[in-house]
C-alpha cells in the first residue's frame, strides 16, 4: 500500500490544481491519496473524482492550524465528510483573519528590507483568502531573496523568525471535535517540526489523546530519517496509529515527491487500516 495521506492543492498553497495532484500522485504509483489543504475542503470533490477515476483509493481530508502553547501546530483529519456543515463553518472561522496577518507579514518583511512581498505572494495565491507564509516563501525565491523556500522560512518565515506574524488559529479542542463530527479520524502532522520541550511534547500528546486523538504522522516529507525513527518510537510509546504523505506542495519543493517516502515500520498499525 503506497499511501501519501498529506498533499496540497492550488484551493490552499499547493501548486498544482487538485485534479493534476492526483494524477501527479498516481503516475508516481500511490494507491491510497488523501487530499488535505489548510483549512480548506473546496478540493475535497474534485481530488475525489480524479483519484477514483485513476483507480487510486481516496480519503477526503484536510489540514487545520491550530495554536497549541502559543506556536503554531497542524492537525490533519482524515475520511472526513466534507460537506459536514459544523466542519466547514469552523474552517471558515479559522481561515478569518489570513488577509491581515499577510498584510503584516508584508510590512515586516519591508521594514526588514525586502518590500513588495505581499504584493507578490499575493499574485501567487490561487485564493487570496488561503494567502499563506508559503506564498511568501516562493516570492521571496522568486525576487532571488533566498535560493528555496526553505531558506525564506529559516531566514524570515517560521515561527519566531522576524516576518512572521503570529495569528492565533483554532484550538486543539475544537479541530479535533470539528473533524470527529465530520466522521472522522484526527492525526497530528509532523510532530519533528515542532519547537516543543520534551515535557511540552508529552503535554500536547497526553491532551490529544484526551480530546480522542489517536494517530500521528510518523514517515513524512517533513521528517528527517532519524524523525521516522524517533516518531515510531513516540507513536510505540503513546500507543498511536502511524501515518504517511509527502506533504508535496509543488515540484522541487520538500525533500520528497508524492508516494516517495519509505514504507511505516511493520509494528506500527497504519491508520488507514479501518477504513480499507
């Protein structure tokens, strides 16, 4: 089972429309696809309709931010209904707010020496209300500021980092309930890219499982190789289900292309299990 079970789309800040991902998914040999924009569901039909067309096993699915100890954490629901009205009106407050904090980021960003970037992140935003820090990161590349997106994010784009903005998103409380009521499966994504202590880590673990969550992202293109590791010995420890995906936002970004990451160790229980 080739699973990518984390992607985005042109509806968030993928570069590819949802249809075109998954054909991008299925010509690189992924069997079962999930479609999971930021706090978005506008793609859900559309990527469900070319995966099935392709042959290809589909999981509705979405990415919600959510601010857990004042950073920044992304919690993926997978075989969620999209239509699920209580998830769609607690996307819609979550997205509230994305237009300001860009503008922000902006005049940061230009008090830093570096103007124009609203302007241009916004030109490179399919949705202007989805504008995003990842908008911000290919305009910078693209002005030749830095060289990849994840230098802008090093430099100036991750939490903490001076053009960042801190928004305040939904709780974790309230993402996990939105996606349950959706019918539902709540998955911490890339736990490895978060700043957290030890004890920290044990804090946002131990609530989410609390709050019903039962699955975090284990082999993911936001991990290391030693994270694949580290995280299938958290997912052993807290007893958690273990999923996959690229996260694949456009070509030549991340370290790995859709379906191209190494299979789940075999002790760990997939999360896609209950559904196939």
């Amino acid at each position: 089972m080739n699973a990518d079970l984390h992607c985005h789309s042109t509806v968030s800040d993928g570069q590819f429309a949802p249809a075109d991902v998954a054909r991008r998914a299925h010509a690189h040999g992924v069997t079962l696809w999930s479609l999971t924009d930021h706090d978005e569901v506008g793609g859900q039909l559309e990527a469900r309709d070319a995966a099935h067309e392709l042959g290809m096993d589909y999981l509705c699915g979405v990415e919600i931010s959510v601010t857990w100890a004042a950073r920044t954490v992304h919690i993926v629901g997978l075989h969620v209904d999209p239509a699920c009205q209580t998830l769609v009106d607690g996307l819609a407050r979550t997205r509230n707010g994305r237009a300001a904090r860009a503008e922000a980021m902006g005049e940061q960003l230009a008090e830093l020496g570096v103007p124009g970037t609203y302007e241009g992140a916004l030109k490179l935003a399919t949705n202007p209300d989805m504008i995003s820090r990842t908008h911000f990161a290919r305009c910078l590349v693209d002005i030749g500021h830095c060289k990849t997106t994840q230098e802008a994010f090093d430099r100036y784009l991750a939490d903490g980092k001076p053009g960042c903005v801190a928004h305040r998103w939904s709780k974790l409380a309230d993402a996990v309930k939105w996606i349950q009521i959706a019918g539902g499966e709540a998955v911490i994504a890339h736990p490895g890219r978060y700043d957290y202590t030890p004890v920290e880590f044990d804090a946002l673990f131990g609530e989410f499982i609390d709050l019903g969550g039962k699955a975090i992202e284990v082999v993911t293109g936001s991990h290391t190789p030693d994270q694949y590791r580290e995280y299938a010995d958290v997912a052993r420890r807290f007893g958690f289900e273990a999923s996959r995906g690229s996260d694949f936002h456009a070509a030549g970004e991340g370290r790995v292309e859709l379906g191209g990451l190494p299979p789940l160790p075999s002790d760990l229980k997939p999360v896609w299990e209950r559904w196939l």
